[in-house]
C-alpha cells in the first residue's frame, strides 16, 4: 500500500475585506501526484532481513520512509 499525505489541488478566491475597499485575489495550487509503484524487486527474501531491496516508480519524493513488514527500511 501507498500512503500519501497531499492535496490533489486547490482553486480558490480569497477576498480581503476592509472598510474602504474588497480586493479577490484567485489561487491556483497544483501539487505533486502521488507516488506510483511500477515493481518491487527481489519478491521475497528471508525472513531474518538483510536482502536488498530496489522500490521502481514515479514521483517519489527526498526524505520518503520504507516499511517492509513494520521494519524501517535502511538505504
């Protein structure tokens, strides 16, 4: 499973409100898509640990964390 903590984007008006006068003001945000992966190799490995392990997809991102069976991934 991937777990991604994003936003998908959002369009929205601000309008700043005084007594003299209202200025709107439109924000487009696009954020970065969620991580995809393509293929995990090797499938399997013992259950002791200490296999290396290559993630292969897109969009991942610096300082992205690995679990594998609730184990921290090291690399």
């Amino acid at each position: 499973m991937i777990r991604s903590k994003r936003l998908l984007g959002i369009i929205a008006t601000l309008a700043f409100m005084t007594s003299i006068a209202t200025l709107f003001v439109d924000v487009d945000v696009a954020l970065a898509q969620a991580p995809t992966v393509t293929s995990i190799s090797p499938t399997s490995g013992p259950a002791a640990g200490g296999t290396s392990v290559t993630i292969t997809g897109t969009n991942f991102v610096n300082g992205a964390t690995v679990t594998i069976g609730g184990a921290s991934a090291t690399g």
